[in-house]
C-alpha cells in the first residue's frame, strides 16, 4: 500500500522538512482513507467466498493485526468505556461530564461484538484462570496458595506461548 519512500518518510517523520512531512501526511492518510473505504469489500469477500478459500489467504498473523488495529483505532478515537448501574441517573466515562449518548451507543456497539468474540474464545477458557492465576503466582503473599494442578495449568500455557506459534495451519 505505500511506497518505500512513504514508508520511510513515515516512519522518520522527526527527520523531514514540515512541507515533506506534510505532504507526506496526505498521501498517507488519503491511502488509510481508500484502504478504509474498501472494508466493505472485503467483508463481502469473506462473507461470499467459500471458507476454504478464505482460509487459503488469511492468516492467523492477519487476524491478529486487525486486532491491533482495532484496538488503536478504538483508542484513537476516543472510545471511553461507560460504567454505572443502569438505574443510576448519571453513568461516568473518561470523559468529563459523565457518559455521553456517543460513549452508550459505543459501548453498546463494542459489547455486542465482544459477546460474538466470546464464541471463538469460550467463557470457560483455562487462558482467563492463566491470566488471573500468573498475577497471584507474581505476588509473594498469594503463591503459596496455587494449587499443584493451577500450576501445572500455568506451566502448560507458558510452554505453548513460548515454543508455539498461531500461523500453525488447525490439525
């Protein structure tokens, strides 16, 4: 999608003239700008083409970008997570002033998609216990509490993430 030279100028942006890095900017941004434009495309690709097909050319790797750059993006634009009880008057957000109908219609938007996330994750997935057992294994006043079979569970999952890699074709 950019050149090399726009890659370049792109990422050494602090060693460009302001008219280079402007100019730059612009092409950069119009590129994103088509790129983003052609999303709907490429959903209809993925939702048409037969699955193995799709499978042919995206790849786990793939997956996880879109994941990054979802996340970015999210960012970026300022998504505050809203929190509250739904009979409370004012819900709060990051942003001042309490949650905004754009934070709610957001936050309604993000848990719908999480929720169909959780299908490919599972509600019951050992990586959850991981994630929350390795916090208490780290703290000196909780590890001595793990069970012998949590610690197993630990080992098991840090030997997959160290020795395997998700591009790895599903058996």
């Amino acid at each position: 999608m950019l050149s090399e030279l726009e890659r370049d100028r792109l990422v050494n942006r602090r060693n460009q003239t302001p008219r280079d890095r402007a100019t730059n900017d612009m092409r950069v941004r119009k590129k994103l700008s088509a790129w983003l434009k052609d999303i709907s495309d490429v959903l209809l690709i993925v939702d048409k083409l037969p699955e193995d097909q799709v499978r042919e050319v995206v790849s786990d790797n793939d997956i996880f970008n879109l994941f990054k750059l979802t996340e970015t993006s999210m960012g970026i634009s300022i998504f505050s997570p809203v929190e509250g009880r739904i009979w409370d008057e004012r819900w709060i957000s990051t942003r001042p002033g309490g949650a905004t109908d754009l934070d709610i219609s957001r936050s309604f938007n993000t848990y719908n998609h999480v929720k169909r996330m959780y299908n490919f994750l599972g509600l019951k997935n050992p990586i959850i216990d991981f994630d929350n057992l390795e916090r208490l294994e780290r703290d000196p006043d909780f590890r001595d509490r793990l069970t012998e079979e949590e610690r197993r569970g630990i080992d098991r999952i840090r030997q997959v993430i160290a020795t395997k890699t998700s591009e790895e074709p599903p058996k």
